[in-house]
C-alpha cells in the first residue's frame, strides 16, 4: 500500500514537471540581428544602425509574459553611411560617446496580443537618461536551423522623442524649417539562439 502511495505521488510530479514551461534563455545573433533607427532629415528620412551590440532574452511561448530582454548597444558604433556624419552623432552634440559609451535596454513587461504580435515594455537608457519606452513586436516563432540549433526571431518597433534624452542639437534653417527632426523610429531584427 505504501509502495503504492509513493509510486502515485511520483506519477503526479512527474506529470506536473512534463506539463510545465519554462522560458528558454536565447542569445542574440549579431549575424541575423539588426539595431536600426530613421529620423526626419528636412523633408525625407535618413536611416542608420549600430553596428555592435549584445545581448539576451528569454522566451516561452506557452507563457510569452515571462519573456525578459537585456541588450547593451555601443553608442560609438552608430552607422549611417556617411562619415562626417557619424563623426557629428558621436560627438558632444548628440550621442556624447566618450562620456556615455553604451546605450541599453531593460525589460519590464512583456504583453502578448495575438500569437503573432505583442507588446514590449522596458527602460531605455540613452545619453545617461532612462525613459520608459514600448515597443510593437511582431512574433516570428521558434525554428531549428541546419545545424541543429534552436532559433527564435522578432521584429519590433519603437518611437521616441531624442530630446526627452538630453539630444537637443538642431539648426534653424532660412525658410522657418529645422535640420533635423525629434522623432526617432527605432526599428528592431532580432534572432536569438537557445543556450543549453
């Protein structure tokens, strides 16, 4: 009756543990991942990236609210195509790089709309600010690659205003317009590889 008894209580954990989610750990792959953005330049946009950056996040889609991301990006590493440009956006009147080398992401909520898209919410620390910021996500899924590794991707998109963190510059131009604009897009290619 006893063996019985234990034997039944195994059973029970044992159903439990196989019913349970758990939330894998990915690392991001810099190959297949892309920490863009685009701001207003007068009347059209100008698009640019960092070219590096690390990081992690947790995904479970059985329970995609335990989702977590961290991402570190060097400011330095900013990339618009143009040199002289680059030069100005690491310099004092934008990104600061000597005095602020890294810009970074913290998660704090992960909400899922559909099994398709959620909503990421976090902190966003920028030029020494941290701001609150929110991201749409649309949810690629989970996937093995040819070699056997276990993938999963997102796309995701943010707006911010750069002068709530402190990037201010801009210069007035004769017909009432400015140079630059104060809202950026930011525009996300995420695709992680799951850690044994």
């Amino acid at each position: 009756m006893k063996s019985l008894k234990i034997s039944a209580v195994l059973a029970a954990a044992l159903f439990i543990f196989s019913n349970s989610s758990y939330a894998s750990t990915y690392k991001i792959d810099l190959d297949h991942s892309t920490v863009g953005f685009k701001i207003r330049h007068l009347l059209s946009y100008t698009q640019g990236q960092f070219n590096e950056f690390d990081g992690i996040f947790d995904y479970d889609p059985e329970k995609p609210e335990n989702s977590k991301v961290e991402v570190t990006v060097k400011a330095a590493s900013i990339d618009t195509n143009v040199k002289q440009r680059d030069d100005h956006l690491r310099s004092k009147d934008f990104f600061d790089v000597e005095q602020f080398p890294p810009l970074s992401f913290k998660s704090t909520k992960f909400e899922a709309l559909s099994p398709e898209k959620g909503k990421l919410e976090g902190l966003l620390t920028l030029h020494g600010v941290e701001k609150p910021i929110s991201f749409d996500v649309d949810i690629h899924g989970i996937a093995k690659d040819a070699w056997g590794n276990v993938r999963s991707a997102f796309s995701a998109a943010a707006k911010i205003n750069r002068k709530d963190f402190g990037l201010s510059w801009n210069k007035a131009l004769e017909t009432g317009q400015v140079m630059v604009g104060e809202e950026v897009i930011i525009q996300l290619e995420v695709e992680g590889i799951q850690q044994s």
